[in-house]
C-alpha cells in the first residue's frame, strides 16, 4: 500500500506544481493579450474622436468664409460675416467630442475670436506657443495652466506658403482620460509622445511630465514593435505594461496594470488543482489498500502452499516477504526443469545420434526404421543422398595427426550451419570420415546431381576459408528409401577412393567415376628400371621425373582405386629388392615391410603418394648409396686416374668413365674433384701433355703423329696449346732437350 501511494503521490504532486505554473503562465499570457486589446479598443475610441474633430476643424477651416475673412482686415460694418464665424465656431466647439474651446486668428489683420466674441489685436502669449509648434505636429499638448487638454492648430490656407491665420481647437484631458481607462481604475493609462512626455494620463498632474525616470522606458525605447507587452518593477511591485504606438500621431499609448490581477486568477487555479490532486490522493490510498487487501490473500495462500511441499533448506536465509519466499521457491522449480530438459536434450541427440550410426552401417532392421524416423521426427523426402566427407591431408597444415576428431568435429559444425534443417537430415563424425544425409524433392537427376555439388562445394570452401584445410567429398547414388542409406554410404566411401587419381579438393560421384568396362591393371616396367637406374647413379631430379611419370602411367588407365594401390605397392617391392641387392640389412625396411604398405595403402592423393615415395623409400635409398658411395670415395678418383692413364689416346669422355663404373656423371664428376681438386678435363688435359713431352724427348716420333695419338684434330691445334704451356713449338723443346742430353 505504502509502495502504490508512493507511486501515485509523487507523479501527482509534480503534475499539480506544472498544472499551476504552467496555467499561471498562461493566464498572465492571456491577460496581457487582453489587456493589449483594450488598450488598442481605448486607442482606436481616442483617435475617433481626434480624427472627427480633424475632420470638422478641417471642413470649416477650408471653407471660403473663413479663408477670406482672415486675409482682410474685419471692421464693425463686417458684423454679418463675424456673425457667421461665430456660429461656424460654435459648430465646431462640440462638447459631446470633449471641446472646450476654438479660436480663430488672423495674423496679418491681428483680430480673433473667442469663446463667442470678436477681439481686435493678438494673444501674444499664445500666439508664440502656437506657431513655433504648428509645423511639429498636428495635436499638441496645451501649455496653459489653466487648461488640462490638447490642442489642434490648422494653418490657413492649409496649402500656402505664407500663413494668413490659424484655427485652435482645445479638447479636455479628463474627456480623453475617461476614454483611455475605460472603467478599470486599478491601472494607469496614458499617452506619451516621441519625446517621452505626458499628452494624457489619468492623473492631470502627470500631464507634461518626463516618463524617461521610469524604469520601463528604456525598454520601451528599445523595442522594435509597433505593440506588445513585458513586465516591470516599480517601487518594489511588479507591473505588466502594455504598450501600442500610434500611426495617426506617433504617440505611445501605455497602460501600466498591476500583476495581482493576473494572479488573483492563478490563485483560484492553484487552489482547483490543489483540490483535485486531494482528492485524486485520497483516491489512490483507497485504491491501493482495497487492491492490497485483495492481493494478499491469493499470495498468502500461495505461500503457506509452498511452504507445505518445500524441502527444508540448509541455507538458514531470512526470507524478507511472501514474494521474495514463493520467488526462491520457483527459481529451484525453474533451476529443476532446466536440468531436467538439458539431460533429456542431450540424451535426445545421443539416441539421435546412436540410431543414424547404426542406420549408416546397416545394422537397423527396417521395421525398427520406420518406428525410430517417426520417434525422432525424421524429415520425409522424395529423394536421398550421403555425403561423406575427409580431409585430403594434413601436411603443411598447422595442425598434426592427434588433433583431427577435433577437426571432423568443427567440420561437423560448419556442415550443420551451411546445410540447415530439414534438408539436412543429420551430419555426425564416423571415424575418420565426416558423413552427412541429406534430403531434396527435385526429380530430374541432373539437377538433383547439381543441387548435391553445389552443396558440397559450398561445405569444401568453408572447411578452407576457415579451417585452412583441403578436403574431398565423395557423394552416393541418390535414392527414395530411407532402408538404402547403409549401402549409399558405402558409395560415397568408395568414390572417395577414386581421389588416388583425381587429386585434392574433389567432389566425388560415383556414377561418374566408376569405369563402364571390365577393370584392368598396367604396371610400367620400363619406368621402374629407369627409376632404379637412376637411383643407383644418385640422380635426384632423374627419379623425381621418373616417379612423377611412373604415377601418371599407372592413373591415366582408367580402373578400380584397389588397382592403382596393387600397382604402387608392386613399385615398393621392387625397390625394396633393389635395396637388398645393394647388402641392404634392415636400414631403410623393417623385416616384415608390414608398416611400409600399411602407410602406403593410408594415402589417399596422387601428390600423398609422390611426396611419400620421395621422402619416405626414394631420398633414403640415395642416402645410402651416396654413403657407400663416399666410404669408397678414394677408390672411384684412383680408378678414374687409372681409366686415364689407360686410355688417354682415345676419345675418352666424363660418361663413358661413369658407364664403366656404373655411378651417376655427376657424381663421379663431384667426387673426382673433391679427392684431386681438379676437373676431369683438366686432368685429362695434363696427362697427354705429359705424354706428348715425353714422347717429343725420348722418341723419333713425328709430331703430327703425337697430335694424332693425343686426339687433337690437327697438328697446329697440337702446336699452339704446346706453345700455350710451355712457351715454344714441340720442335724447340725437342732441340732443347736432344742439346741438353
């Protein structure tokens, strides 16, 4: 109860406090637009009356009487004509208008008339007052003191240069005051001029006086409206002043009205809205303690409901209220029926995944099939298919071997994203293999064909994008029932063997990969004795060729997967015999050559194969041979030294040397230079050199016959290297050595 009245106290109080200020508000912007409307209907009754006199002292002072009379001097014997000027004066002297008096003055003849009479001479006093004001506004304040009022001076003519007499109309100051306050007698109204001085007020006195020492003026000076309103201070009270300036004469009409009128109406709002938020209060409590009342009986029992089947608790906490006790009590009942649905949901998906398991390896009868796809809410289609997925290899990857379920499991994840329900019926890791089911109603087999690809690809680029892995897909038969599945998986897996001859990243169908004629096998025996050979001669990139092409023969014919592994492993016995024909004694083979054809029947990829070749059977058999090789380093220079000496006088070549010996060219050519530190043509080169100065200093032979038995091509090819190396013919160092013996 204390919470709802708090509740509806605090919103009510501040809307009060706004109603009030904001009513306040608006009333005083009300009064002032009202005020500002009376004072323009106060304005427009003055200026009718100011405007009706204009208008009758105007018509009379244009009329050809009064024009002429003031131009001429008036005598007695011009009674007739003064008569009509008095009456013509006395029509405009209207008391109804508020006119107390009308003169009129002839300035060149120096007569007036006044209050009914005819007077010769002029009022000097009035005169010089009048004049020096005729050109600066049409009415003016009268100066006399014993008059309280305006007056109105028309020049006649009115359109001469040169002025014959003038016309003075004298209006009352309390006539117009009664005009101006329009029965409000709390206000101050008046009428001030361009100079700020007092034309009309109500108070007679303030007539004349200066408004500069007001503290409203300079605002009002200020202003740039021709109305409007702002409020002031004077002696210590605030005043709302309404201000309108005249276009007829360019007076300000002011009205100055005291703000307690303006808040006698806030008050009477302020004390409705008071009232009303009592009353709206009182309402509240009585609401909240009736809806208290009714609330706690159906929680109460609630409570001590929960309180009869609720097991003790250990906790000892104090419960603060009934809500905070049944809310503990249903976050234990919520906490429970958690629990209870995740065991049940992770146990779902454990039978889920237990019954499609047993369903890919054929081992759910197809009664029990039917049963279990209705249990488990299995998708109807019209057409089947399974994917089976595997990564192609894990080489230059950053991951290793031990962590691939891991993989297949992530695998599994991007699978179940990229495929969603229903028309992925399940996808699940089996071995190393990642197996999806999937489901379409599209009848025609191509596009059913397509739709399967266009799946599969979009799983393979995810798996890459992601994972960084390479993987093959290899996709079934499609199908219509679901009893198939088991022999639909054996397809996928065997259309994956097929990637033994198309490479990494395939997506495998086994319709198109199965060859249509009987199977057959070719081995290429003449590849495997030049990949021997090559091995034997250390020739690395010569078997790396070699091996590339022996591949490429064997996967060109188009066969069963298990053929092309007869054919690679029919390679690795003949390399493995080769190995033992070198004395071989277990370095590179264990005895049984059991872990060999197990890791070579594992691979999966043409590139798997090559690069397992290569570094597994192909670089170590090198190895050993250039070991071998090298423990006999001494043997191979000497018996090349001794294949010179030999035959030096024949057209002896680097690879006829290596042929005799049965080592590689570039083999025997780096191992004669490491042993004699020079190049074999270099050797070679010097040896006959020996000869021929041998031959040249103990025999009569000719030396054409020299160059012959040294292989030069003619005798001046013989003389100019002779003469290179020694510095004279073979004629002069054959003189030489006959003088010196």
């Amino acid at each position: 109860m204390m919470f709802t009245t708090l509740v509806s106290t605090i919103p009510l109080l501040f809307l009060g406090i706004y109603s009030f200020f904001q009513s306040t508000s608006t009333v005083q912007t009300k009064v002032n637009e009202a005020n500002v409307f009376i004072l323009q209907q106060s304005q427009n009754r003055v200026e009718q009356i100011l405007k009706v006199i204009d208008q009758v002292s105007s018509r009379y002072a244009e009329t050809p009487l009064v024009v002429n009379s003031v131009a001429k001097r008036m005598e007695i014997e011009d009674f007739q004509d003064i008569e009509l000027l008095i009456r013509g004066l006395l029509g405009v002297q209207t008391y109804e208008l508020g006119v107390k008096s009308v003169e009129l003055h002839s300035l060149q003849n120096q007569w007036y008339i006044r209050d009914g009479g005819f007077y010769f001479g002029t009022d000097k006093v009035k005169e010089a007052g009048t004049l020096n004001s005729v050109y600066n506004s049409r009415w003016l304040p009268d100066m006399d003191q014993s008059f309280a009022g305006i007056k109105l001076v028309k020049t006649i003519p009115s359109a001469a240069s040169e002025q014959k007499g003038y016309l003075s109309v004298r209006v009352s100051n309390t006539e117009l005051a009664k005009l101006l306050t329009g029965g409000f007698s709390t206000r101050e109204t008046m009428i001030i001029d361009d100079k700020m001085n007092i034309i009309i007020h109500s108070n007679s006195n303030r007539i004349g006086q200066s408004v500069l020492s007001e503290p409203w003026s300079m605002e009002l000076q200020k202003s740039e409206n021709m109305q409007g309103y702002f409020n002031s201070t004077m002696q210590g009270k605030n005043y709302s002043l309404i201000y309108n300036q005249s276009r007829y004469n360019n007076w300000t009409y002011v009205s100055v009205i005291p703000l307690e009128e303006a808040k006698k109406e806030s008050a009477s709002i302020g004390w409705a809205t008071l009232t009303a938020c009592l009353l709206l209060l009182l309402f509240t409590g009585l609401l909240s303690y009736w809806g208290s009342k009714r609330m706690s009986f159906p929680v109460r029992s609630l409570m001590e409901f929960t309180m009869r089947h609720s097991k003790p608790s250990g906790t000892g906490a104090a419960v603060k209220d009934e809500l905070q006790w049944i809310g503990t009590q249903f976050a234990s009942l919520h906490q429970t029926k958690e629990q209870l649905e995740g065991q049940m949901k992770i146990q779902s998906g454990q039978l889920v995944d237990y019954f499609m398991l047993k369903l890919f390896q054929g081992e759910m009868h197809r009664a029990e099939l039917n049963e279990k796809t209705t249990q488990y809410h299995i998708p109807a289609w019209h057409r089947y298919a399974v994917m089976v997925l595997q990564i192609d290899t894990l080489d230059q990857t950053r991951y290793n071997p031990n962590e691939q379920d891991l993989l297949l499991f992530a695998i599994n994840n991007i699978a179940s994203e990229l495929i969603p329900p229903p028309q992925r019926i399940h996808a699940m890791p089996i071995g190393n293999y990642h197996v999806t089911l999937v489901g379409s109603n599209v009848e025609i087999h191509r596009d059913l064909l397509s739709e399967l690809s266009a799946l599969a690809e979009s799983v393979q680029r995810a798996a890459d994008e992601f994972l960084g892995l390479k993987v093959s897909i290899g996709i079934s038969r499609p199908y219509e029932y679901m009893y198939t599945t088991p022999q639909a998986f054996l397809e996928a897996k065997e259309a994956l063997q097929y990637r033994i001859r198309l490479g990494e990243k395939a997506i495998l169908h086994l319709d198109d990969l199965k060859p249509q004629q009987a199977s057959r096998h070719y081995y290429p025996h003449h590849l495997v004795s030049e990949l021997t050979q090559a091995i034997a001669f250390l020739d690395k990139d010569k078997a790396g060729e070699l091996l590339q092409q022996f591949i490429q023969e064997v996967l060109r014919v188009e066969t069963d997967p298990n053929l092309y592994r007869i054919s690679f492993a029919m390679l690795l016995t003949d390399l493995a015999r080769v190995i033992y024909d070198m004395g071989d004694t277990g370095e590179l083979f264990s005895q049984d050559r059991r872990n060999e054809y197990e890791q070579l029947f594992s691979l999966k990829t043409p590139q798997e194969i090559e690069g397992w070749f290569k570094t597994q059977i192909i670089h170590p058999m090198m190895e050993l041979t250039r070991k071998r090789h090298e423990s006999s380093g001494k043997s191979i220079s000497r018996s090349v030294m001794d294949l010179i000496h030999e035959h030096y006088d024949s057209d002896l070549t680097l690879e006829q040397c290596a042929l005799r010996m049965n080592y590689s060219t570039h083999y025997i050519r780096r191992m004669f230079r490491k042993e004699t530190g020079l190049n074999f043509s270099d050797y070679l080169s010097g040896y006959r050199h020996d000869m021929a100065k041998s031959w040249l200093s103990g025999t009569e032979m000719k030396i054409t016959e020299v160059a012959e038995r040294l292989q030069y091509t003619n005798a001046q090819n013989f003389i100019r290297q002779f003469r290179k190396l020694e510095g004279m013919t073979p004629g002069q160092y054959r003189e030489q050595k006959q003088k010196e013996q």
